[in-house]
C-alpha cells in the first residue's frame, strides 16, 4: 500500500519536532547558571537563576546553622565570587560542594532564619538574622562636588543629610547615588509573597497523572488557581502593566488584537465585576471593578507568557519604589527629574482614562517582580498603586515619562516641583488621598466599549497559504533547539495557527497537545484552549472538539459558537447547534477559503434547519463568492442548499429544479440528498404516488452507506411503509435506521417514532385495521418496543383481549398471566386475575385456574372487607367450577353450599350435579330456576327459559320421575311449543308408552351438549371483566 505525499511529509514532520525536543533535553541536562547575591541590612539573598524553570531542589539542615541545598541539575561556568558573602552579617560562607549535581552549603550565623523559595526558573535564599537588626554598614565617602560659590556648596550639603536621614538618593547633574538606599524591605516571610512554581510534579506525581485523560488534567489544573486570583495568559509572550485606580482594578498588555479577557478565579469570583475591554492604539487594556465593601489589595506573579494577579485582604509585604532626584544646585526646591530604579521597562503606553477623563502613563514591563509600588502623590503628578510596572497621572500638560534599560524617569522641560527632601515625610501624612474622592460608580464611555468577540486571527496566521507551508515551518522549528521551555511552547503554538489557517486540523492538534506538555500554564488559557478546540474540528474529533470548546471561560467569545454549532453539527444534533450559533455571520467573512468553505458547508444547514433564511442566504452568497474555482463538494452543497431556500421562501417548482441539477452530479452524497428531496417533496404536491415514492426510496436505499443520510433515507422509507398500512415492513425498515445511528440524536428520533408507532397499532385507531393474528405477530416480532408502566400494561391487556377474541386463548393467557403474577397488585390484580382463571377455565385448564384463583384469594386478602365481598363471592363461583371439573364435585358443591343462593349459584349447582350424574340433585336445582322465573300461563318464554326448562325435563327422566314429567308438560307444553326447544321438549317429556329408542338418543345428545354454567363463563370473554 503506497503512502500518499502529505502522509509522508507529516511524518517527517513531526519525526523532526520529536527530534529538536530530544536533542534539546539531552543538551539541557548540563544547565548554566547565573548566581547573583544582595546584602541588606536585615537579610542577605543569594539568587540562583538557572536557564529553565524546570528545576527541582532539596533543602538538607545538617546542624543549627548549616543548610544543604541540592539541585536536580549540573552546574557550570559558576560565579563563585557572586558568593562571597561573609561581610554581610548573616552568612559566614557559602561553599560549591559539588556541580554534578550542583550542591551548595551555607553556613550562617546562630538563630538564623532560613528560607528557600522559587519564582519561575529562579530559586532564592533569604538569610535573616532572627530578633538581631545590624547596624548598617559603613558608606564609603561621599565625593566632594567641585568648587564652587560656598552658600551653594552648604545648600548642597544639607540637601544631602537631609535626603539621607530621610531615605531618598542624591544625584548632582547625573553622578552616580552618593548614598544608597537604606532600609530596603526584607523579603516577605508569609505564604503569600511566592508564587509557587509551575514546574512539573515529582515523578511519583508525573506518573499518577499520566493515567489520567488529557481534558482531565487540564480541568484538574484550572481548578488550582488560587481564590481571588486573576489569570492573564497568552500563546505569545506579551509586556504589561497592572494598577488600581478609583477601585478598578486596570491591565494593560502590548498586543493591541488581544481580544481574551482575563480570568477571575476564585470561590467568590461573583463579588467582582465583569472584565470590559479598551481598545487602545499600540495595546489592549481590560478593567475591571474591585468589590466596593472590602478593600483589597493586590500583588502580581509570573511574566511572559503567563501572568497572575492575587487579590487579598491582606497587605502584601511589597516594597515601595523611592525616586532619586537630580539637583540643579541652582533650583534647591526643584530638579529636573526624579527617577526610579526600574529595569527591562518595555515600553510606555499613553491613553485616557474613560472614567475620570484625564491623561494616564503606563510603564510596561516583562515581569512581575518589576514594579513601582504604592499610590504616591507629587506636585506635578501621582504614581498611582502599581501592581506591574509603573503608571502614573501627570497634573501638568507637559510631563515626560521615559525609560532606560535599568530605570524610568519623570521630567518637565523647566523642571520639576519638587518639594523640601525634609518636608516630604510630613507632605505623606498630612496628604488627601485623591482616589479615595472618586466616585466609584462614576459611569465613562469605556462602558460601551464594545467587545466583538473574535479570538481568531487565520488572516495573520495564514503566512501565505499552502504554497509557503513547508518553508515556513521549516523556519519556524529551526530555533526550538536555542528556546527555553516557554520559548519552545511558544513556537510550537505558533506552528499550530499555521496548520490551523491552513485547515490542517491533524497537524495543528500534535502541535498543541506537545506545546500543553511542554508548558502546562497553556492548558488554562482561554486562547490556548480555543485553538485546541477547533484542531479537534477540524480534525473530525467532533465530540473531543465541543467538550473542549464548552469549557466555561470561552463563553465570552461569539467567535467560538460558530465552531460549536460546526461540532454539534457534525455530531448531528442540529437542534442544539440551531440555539448556539449566532445571528451573525461576520466572522466567517474574515476566514481563509478553505476553512470559510468547510465551515460554511455545514452552518448553511444549521440556519436551514433552524429556519433562519435570511442568514442562510448569507452564508450561501459566501459560498457563492468562490463557486469559480472550489471543489465539487462544496459546488453540491451550494446547490442543494440554494434548493432548500427555495423550498423554505415558498418556491417549491425552482427547489425541485434546482435539485435536478444534482441528479447525475459526481458528488454522490447530494446527489442521494437530492434524490431523497425530490421524492418527498413530489410526494407531498401529489406528483407521485406512494408506492412511487417508496420504489424511489428503496433504490436510494445502497445509493449511499455508512452515515447519516443512509440513516436518514431508511427513516423515511419506513414511515412511508407505515403509512402505507404495511406495518411490520415499515417497522423493520426502521429497525434497520435505528442500528444504523444507535446513540445519536437521529438515532434515537428513529427509536421514538417507532415506540409511538407500535403503542398506536394496539391502542389508538390503528389498532381496528389489524387482525389479533398480526397484532401477535408484530408484538412477537417487536416486544422490545413494548412501553413501560401503565402503557405497558393497557398494550398488554388490548392486545390479550384482541387474543381472546379470536379463541387464540393460549396466547391471551400467557400475556394475562405475566400481568397477574409481575405487573400488577391490589384491586387492579384481582380483576384480572379472576378474569384470567374465567379464561383458563373457558379453555378447560382447571388446575391453572385453581392455582390463579389462590392467587387471586391472597390479592383479595389484601384489601379492605366491604370492597372485597363481591370478588370473593366471583372468586367461589369461579373455585367450584374449576373444582367440579377437576374432578372434586362434593367439594365443590360443598363450597357452593355456603353461599347464598342466588340465580348463578344454583345455575352452577345444577352445572355440577348435571356433568358429574347427580340427576336428583339437578332436577332439584333446575327445577329451583324454573320456579324462579315465575312464568304465567301467557308468558312467552325466552330461549335461556326454554333451555332450562328443557334442560329440567331431562333430569327429572334421567332420575326416573315420571310422575313430574307430566306435571312438566301440562304446564308449559302450550308454551314451549312456541319456542325452537318445543320439538326436543315434546320427544322428551311424552309418556313412557310412547316412547321409542329414539326418545334415549335424543335425551343422550342433550345430556352431551348442555352447559348449564356456559352463559357465565362466556362473560369472560368480553373486555374488562368484573363481575357478574
């Protein structure tokens, strides 16, 4: 079997991404380090930053004051300098023990207090020296300033004591701090200040997760952000800045197309407002509203590609960053500038604050341990609370806000106004804090900001099409070697958006499966998880596809309903993609062709079957717009569904001569829909017969195999069938739909047609159309389409009765029977149970009908007496039947004894006496009826009357009481004469001298025939036996 180019090529392809990963690890396993240390006066740190943050380490305290630290790591090319230092106070020595794995040992002074933290790719030792504050270090002298005017060089020098005493640098015309900060704050001690790292797990872990499906960790992983955290992630490192201001809390990103809105994680997340996007010019800024009755503060983590923002009740233990002043030694109370001390600033982002309408500068950074600190006021400006970066608002037109690679600086061009260095302390505590006076209600523009709702960017991604595929995913995976571990997940995620643009679905999900492992932050981006989403779709993982794109933090996205109506779709619940796609289709416009064409194929029908005809008619005119140069699937469907339109607008002509071009189209899949459209759309105008209809359906029915529409030809050739009357071909046509598409959405319409159906052809008016004969067949044939509850048991007890019509008793009792004995209790089961032992009786199975009537006598039981007394007295008559034909006539009589003496009684009496010989006993009770009858010499006697009395004459001669005989036909000779019994009555009941061997003969056939009790047992047979 020959392996086609694209095969080929995608192995190869993913052959060389497996190999740049290899290679990569095993260079990675020897990692550089870069080791820097600070001394403060309270604490010493020493940071150990390792090129990746997949770095794992062990702390060891061998004595009360030495600690081990072990890396999983080799170290190489280590400042050993970068750990001297034995003059801070704190540390004695820091010793290398070993670099295969690194091994460091750190001595410090008694009582110190230890802690080893990571942030990223970065492990940091703090030292500090428990209830001992040093004295700080010596300064070295400060550098004399050059002669000058002496009361210059005085105002100069206080300046400078002053600025010392009061934690605040000095510059002289931009030379070099002649004091260094004195009290920088130690680090945080408490559980909130470090991010904890999101490197992998221990192996233990690792392994237990590798047992787990993939969507499982990815929900496991969301659900671990921290409560009243903000996640901000992308696929594409990005800069940022992050401030409150009037209890919003801002975020600013560099990506001006960024269109995923952060996330709140949290238990209380609905205390917050809902993030609203500005569009700005060169960046994307989101805001969002801070809960009015607590206050909170905030504190940022990560960087890159991932960024956090934990919201606490607690203040975070931050420092604040202090300015250092120029000083023109001509303006003692102003400066040129004032400066802070804040690195790899990326850039400076200008816009208007929608709410208050003034002018804010935000300071962009590439990591949030970079930022300016507390809510600061000066004369020309306020540096408000800034969680990331630096933001500011100028109170003058011409402030100036630039940055270098290690600092930003403020100035004006005639200066700052500054203040005295010693009146700032008193400034800080006497100061109106402006953003306690907003409003925090105040209402902006920004509110209507609207927010489209596009995640996509295939026109960026597409890089050319398929003609530079190859090219650019050669470039693309050239650097993965020389990426750290979020670089590599990065480019991979960029390979995957070129796939996808290209509507390569199988490509783009191996890229992102391998970026989520790479980097696992990924998997709680929104971005990261819409792309994945529509790879799957792509890729025809339908069902992976909607479980990833209903992943609740894309809900805000209208963009992605389109791809999951496309699933639902596909996955042939059209109703439900019917709800979720937009009323929109402006999206799709923007797509490249090939994916515009698969999408739009399959949404066209969704706003058909949904009805909506106008935005079907625009993504037809979509279509359309490519119909010169597309392929012959997508030319099909264009016409089918144009076919459609027509139908849906009225036009029922144009739609047939529409789907006439289709008949001999090569695509075979609307050519069969088409076909099916014309047969019942001709069917429905009248233009065809049913039997028509059907021969076209039944040809169509191998036309096509193996998906839905084979499904859908088979559901709608059994509906004609039934319809036709043809009920078991129709029922097994169906049948044969319903395996076809078992557990889909069609499949299990067909199944509820079918059950709908068969209740009808027992219960509703089909039912008179059908024979008992194919009623049993088609219950025998289809049982398990037999409803449950109450309907069960009406189909079953319809369908017994139509049984018991035709004689076919056999049959209606073993339905009956299951009934009695598992579907049935109370007063319900004694009905019918006493009309299931008439039945059994009527059939002459005595025993069964004993042992249904004890049945019945423990049901009876059971309820209350009074109710109880007319089915006990049915249940007796019934037990002395079935007693006396089994066989046990003295018992039965005995029974029968004991009951009142009512007409049936003694008619049942007579019936025993009658067929077990007693001659006396059933003249006696014959003649008990007779006399009940109470017939007058002009009376005309009924037949049942005619019966009995004949029935009486032959007892009395079989007993031999002649004498009786003749009082017999004195009295009711005239009458009977009148009746159809009158000729056997004469031969009958005529002297002993005149009889002849003919008369015995003829009592003999009477004897063999008559049954006394036939008339009640017959009851039974009628529907909805009681009682008698």
């Amino acid at each position: 079997m020959k392996m086609s180019r694209r095969v080929r090529a995608l192995i190869h392809l993913f052959f060389a991404v497996f190999l740049v990963l290899l290679m990569f690890g095993r260079a990675a396993y020897a990692q550089d380090i870069a080791i820097r240390s600070g001394l403060h006066e309270d604490y010493t740190r020493v940071v150990f930053d390792w090129a990746q943050n997949a770095i794992e380490y062990t702390v060891d305290e061998t004595s009360n004051n030495t600690t081990e630290i072990s890396f999983s790591r080799n170290a190489t090319n280590i400042d050993r300098a970068a750990l001297d230092v034995a003059s801070s106070g704190h540390v004695r020595d820091v010793t290398v023990v070993n670099t295969s794995p690194l091994l460091v040992r750190l001595t410090y002074v008694d009582n110190a207090e230890l802690r080893v933290f990571k942030i990223l790719n970065r492990v940091v030792v703090d030292v500090k020296a428990a209830g001992v504050k040093n004295a700080p270090q010596e300064k070295p002298a400060a550098q004399k300033p050059p002669p000058e005017d002496a009361t210059k060089i005085e105002k100069l020098v206080h300046a400078r004591d002053v600025a010392k005493a009061n934690n605040i640098d000095v510059r002289v015309n931009g030379s070099i701090p002649e004091v260094t900060k004195v009290d920088d704050a130690p680090p945080a001690m408490d559980a909130d200040s470090a991010e904890i790292s999101s490197a992998p797990k221990a192996d233990e872990t690792v392994a237990k997760e590798d047992e787990k499906s993939y969507f499982e960790r990815i929900a496991e992983e969301t659900a671990e952000a921290a409560p009243h955290k903000v996640i901000v992630s992308s696929t594409k490192a990005f800069n940022m800045s992050a401030y409150i201001r009037a209890n919003r809390l801002w975020i600013i990103m560099d990506q001006p197309d960024y269109y995923v809105m952060p996330q709140i994680r949290g238990p209380h997340v609905d205390m917050f407002g809902e993030f609203e996007r500005l569009d700005l010019t060169e960046a994307s800024a989101f805001y969002v509203d801070l809960p009015k009755d607590k206050k909170l503060y905030a504190s940022a983590q990560g960087g890159g590609l991932n960024w956090s923002i934990t919201l606490t009740e607690r203040r975070p233990s931050t420092e604040r960053k202090w300015p250092v002043r120029e000083v023109n030694p001509d303006l003692l109370r102003g400066g040129s500038k004032l400066s802070w001390a804040i690195e790899n600033t990326r850039r400076i982002i200008e816009f208007e604050d929608p709410f208050l309408g003034d002018k804010v500068l935000t300071a962009l950074v590439d990591q949030s341990n970079i930022y300016a600190g507390e809510y600061k006021s000066y004369v020309d400006f306020t540096v408000l609370d800034s969680v990331v970066g630096m933001t500011v608002v100028p109170k003058v037109d011409d402030l100036s806000m630039r940055y270098t690679p290690s600092e930003i600086s403020l100035s004006r061009s005639e200066g700052l106004a500054l203040i005295q260095p010693s009146d700032i302390r008193v400034y800080e505590l006497g100061m109106v804090d402006d953003v306690k006076q907003i409003d925090p209600n105040a209402e902006g523009d920004a509110h209507n900001t609207r927010i489209t709702g596009r995640i996509f960017k295939f026109d960026q991604w597409l890089l050319g099409g398929k003609a530079a595929l190859r090219t650019n995913q050669e470039v693309m995976m050239q650097g993965l070697t020389e990426r750290d571990q979020e670089g590599r997940a990065q480019d991979l995620v960029s390979l995957a958006k070129l796939e996808l643009a290209n509507a390569r679905g199988a490509e783009a999900v191996g890229y992102l499966k391998l970026a989520g492992e790479e980097y696992k932050p990924f998997r709680q981006s929104a971005e990261y998880l819409a792309l994945l989403g529509a790879a799957y779709a792509l890729n025809n993982q339908f069902d992976v596809a909607f479980r990833v794109l209903m992943v609740p933090i894309l809900n805000n996205y209208q963009e992605l309903y389109y791809w999951r109506a496309y699933a639902l779709a596909e996955l042939d619940d059209w109703s439900q993609a019917g709800e979720v796609i937009p009323d929109n289709t402006r999206f799709l416009r923007s797509y490249p062709k090939d994916l515009r064409l698969a999408l739009s194929v399959v949404l066209a029908e969704v706003y058909l079957r949904r009805g909506d005809i106008d935005r079907a008619n625009e993504v037809l005119k979509i279509i359309e717009a490519e119909q010169d140069n597309m392929r012959p699937q997508y030319q099909a469907g264009l016409i089918y569904f144009k076919g459609e339109l027509m139908r849906q607008r009225g036009d029922e002509q144009g739609a047939l001569t529409m789907w006439y071009k289709l008949r001999k189209h090569t695509d075979d899949f609307f050519r069969v829909r088409a076909r099916l459209a014309i047969a019942n759309l001709r069917y429905k105008l009248g233009e065809i017969t049913i039997d028509k209809a059907i021969d076209d359906l039944e040809q169509m029915r191998f036309a096509w195999r193996g998906d839905d529409l084979e499904t859908t030809v088979n559901f709608r050739l059994g509906q004609l069938y039934i319809e036709k009357g043809s009920f078991i071909k129709g029922l097994s046509v169906l049948r044969e739909a319903a395996s076809l598409s078992e557990g889909t959405i069609m499949g299990k319409q067909i199944a509820s047609y079918m059950r709908n159906e068969y209740k009808d052809l027992f219960l509703g008016e089909k039912a008179d159309k059908l024979t008992p004969l194919q009623l049993t067949m088609i219950y025998e044939e289809f049982s398990e389409l037999t409803p449950a509850g109450k309907e069960a048991d009406q189909l079953m007890q319809s369908l017994a009765e139509r049984l018991v019509e035709v004689d076919l008793l056999d049959r209606a009792i073993k339905i009956l029977n299951d009934q009695v004995e598992n579907r049935t209790s109370g007063t319900e089961q004694v009905k019918l149970a006493l009309r299931l032992a008439g039945i059994q009786l009527i059939n002459g199975d005595n025993r069964a009908a004993l042992k249904t009537l004890s049945l019945a006598e423990k049901a009876i039981n059971q309820i209350p007496i009074l109710e109880s007394v007319p089915y006990r007295r049915e249940m007796n008559l019934l037990r002395a039947r079935g007693l006396s034909r089994d066989g046990r006539a003295r018992d039965a009589l005995v029974l029968l004894n004991n009951m009142k003496q009512d007409d049936d009684v003694v008619r049942l009496k007579a019936d025993i006496a009658w067929t077990s010989g007693r001659w006396n006993d059933a003249a006696e009770a014959l003649e008990d009826l007779v006399t009940r009858y109470n017939l007058r010499p002009s009376d005309e006697i009924s037949p049942q009357q005619a019966n009995t009395i004949l029935n009486w004459t032959v007892a009395l001669s079989l007993s031999g009481n002649r004498h009786v005989i003749a009082n017999v036909r004195e009295q009711y000779g005239t009458q009977m004469e009148k009746t159809e019994k009158g000729r056997l009555f004469e031969v009958v009941s005529r002297p002993r001298q005149n009889a002849i061997l003919a008369d015995r003969q003829t009592i003999d056939s009477i004897v063999g025939e008559v049954d006394i009790f036939s008339d009640f047992l017959d009851s039974y047979r009628a529907p909805n036996k009681t009682e008698n």
